[in-house]
C-alpha cells in the first residue's frame, strides 16, 4: 500500500512536470512555423510560380503540432470546446495534443510502475488508465485553482480602479485599458484579452462573455452583467462597481472568517486520515509477518481494500463539510 501510494504520488509530479515541459518544446516550433507563415505573407520568401500553394492569412486553429494527432482530436474527442476553455483557464498556453501526450506518458509511466510493484497485467492496466484520465485532470485543476485565488485576489483593486476612472470621466473601454497596464497579472493579462478583443471589432457581450467563461469565478460574472447592463439601459456605472468592489471586499473576508472557522474540521481530517498509515508502518517495522498476510492472503486483500475504502470516504466527508461557500 506505502508502495502504490509514492508510485502514485511519483506520478502527479511526473505529470506536472510533463505538462510545465510540453507546451515550452511545442511552442519553439509553434514560433519557427509562425515565423515561415509571416514570412511567407510578408513577401520576405519567393514561393515558385509553379505548384505555389495560395497564401492565406485566415487563422487556423491547431490542437497539435502533429497533424495525425490533431485531426484525431478534431474527429475522436468529444467536446474539444470544452476542454480548450479548462485549459485556457489555467492562464498557460497548453494545446489538447499537448495535454493528450501528458496524459499517455502518465499512463505509460504509472503501468510501468505498478508492474514493478508486481502487479497483474490487468489490475495495471486499469490503474494505468485511471492515473492517465485522472492526474492529468487534476492537475489542470489545481492550476486553475491557484490562478483564480490569484485572480480574486487582485479583482477588488481593479475594480476600484474602474471606480475612480469612471468618476473622472474616462471611458468604460479606456477604464479596462489602463487596468490591463497598471494591475499585474493575472487580473490584467484578463483586461488586457479584453482590450484586445474590443479592438478587433467583438462586442463587449463577446469579448466580456469568452472572457467570463475562461475565468469561471461568480465575482467576474457579477461584474459582466454590471456592465452589460450599463451598456444596454445606461446608469450610474460607477457607482454600481463601487457597491460591487464593497461586496467583493466582504465576500472575501467572510471566506477567510470561515477557512479559520472550519480549521479544526480540516485539522482533525488530516490526522484521522493519516493516523492509520502511521500505525501500519509501525507494526511493519516491529512485525513484519503481522501486517504481510494482509497482501499475500485473499481475506487480508479485501480487508485491506475496504479499510482503505471507508478511509478515503470518511476523510473526504469530512473535507468536504469543512469547506463552505459563500
């Protein structure tokens, strides 16, 4: 069990680290094919006259830099929209190939590792596949947690600067340009996305809505409907951002009045959870016979997983009273 555990443990940090690496290889030779593409557009190299194929500059979009893996996506995967949006909202540049290759050297590497272990062939394949679906996806969620915590600790400030450009008069699309220049990212990487998106011709139900669906926080959502409906009855806009940044503010600090509140929950979920990896390790260092016949007996394998089922369960319980929403 101690051994599945750090074998499973290896895996999640294998696969973060595939998943930083990736998109670093794959954007080197994004970059040199964007570079031939704008050369080509710009005149800079001579395409024959003969067999020349017509220059286009519509933009395409690419899952994968290889081409029988992005038509596979293209064809296979079910919602690629979907997963694009979870992916952008992690704030980094990962592509579906990208995260599909992650996935299977994830597998690859936890059935590699789970047959060392000793393990059958079929009980690794299934946990092989389970540890490739599941640690690539949980991964791409603790990155989105950390940057909307990141995000919702910046937003107020940003919305107050609204506050006081609206007040002196500057425009609603010229108040997101300087909170895009003036807050660090990743509020203003955010505004700076829209900024961009307005001047390519989009609305601002467009640019606001794609912007509200990367982003996933019911604090963004409450500002875009602010401010779309500013943009279709008019109003005190100013004023309304003013209440909306009062109430992010107290949101906020209600959430850490709970997160200190519920500490005792969480505390006590962390040392029942681990107070029975501590006794096994302990009586396998003073017995090792009296702990063995738990894995080489078939009632100790099913001792053994339904203890480590109940486990699970109960510590999960009790994390997930511990945490509320607000």
């Amino acid at each position: 069990m101690i051994a599945i555990l750090f074998v499973a443990a290896l895996a999640m940090l294998i696969v973060a680290s595939v998943m930083v690496a990736v998109p670093v290889i794959s954007h080197n030779s994004g970059s040199k094919r964007l570079r031939r593409r704008l050369d080509r557009v710009s005149g800079k190299t001579a395409v024959p006259m003969q067999g020349a194929v017509p220059v286009t500059v519509r933009r395409e979009v690419a899952d994968s830099s290889i081409r029988t893996l992005d038509r596979l996506i293209k064809r296979l995967l079910p919602r690629p929209a979907r997963l694009r949006e979870r992916l952008a909202a992690t704030g980094r540049r990962i592509s579906l190939g990208e995260y599909l290759l992650a996935s299977l050297l994830t597998a690859g590497l936890s059935y590699v590792c789970f047959h060392v272990c000793g393990l059958g062939t079929a009980v690794a394949l299934m946990l092989a596949f389970a540890a490739g679906v599941y640690l690539p996806h949980r991964v791409i969620n603790m990155m989105t947690g950390r940057r909307q915590r990141a995000f919702l600790s910046l937003f107020p400030d940003a919305v107050e600067l609204m506050v006081r450009g609206l007040k002196s008069g500057v425009p609603v699309s010229e108040s997101l340009k300087v909170v895009g220049e003036e807050i660090v990212d990743p509020v203003g990487g955010e505004f700076r996305s829209i900024t961009d998106a307005l001047l390519l011709g989009q609305t601002f139900d467009e640019a606001l809505g794609a912007a509200s669906r990367r982003i996933g926080l019911p604090e963004f959502r409450f500002f875009v409907i602010s401010l779309n409906i500013q943009q279709e009855t008019g109003g005190n806009l100013g004023e309304t951002l003013e209440n909306l940044a009062i109430i992010l503010r107290k949101r906020k600090q209600m959430k850490m009045k709970v997160r200190a509140l519920s500490s005792e929950a969480r505390a006590s979920a962390y040392i029942v959870g681990s107070l029975p990896f501590l006794m096994f390790v302990g009586l396998t260092v003073i017995n090792p016979d009296y702990m063995t016949i738990l894995f080489d007996d078939p009632r100790g394998n099913i001792v053994l997983g339904s203890a480590v089922g109940s486990l699970v369960l109960g510590v999960g319980i009790m994390i997930k009273m511990g945490k509320l929403e607000i």
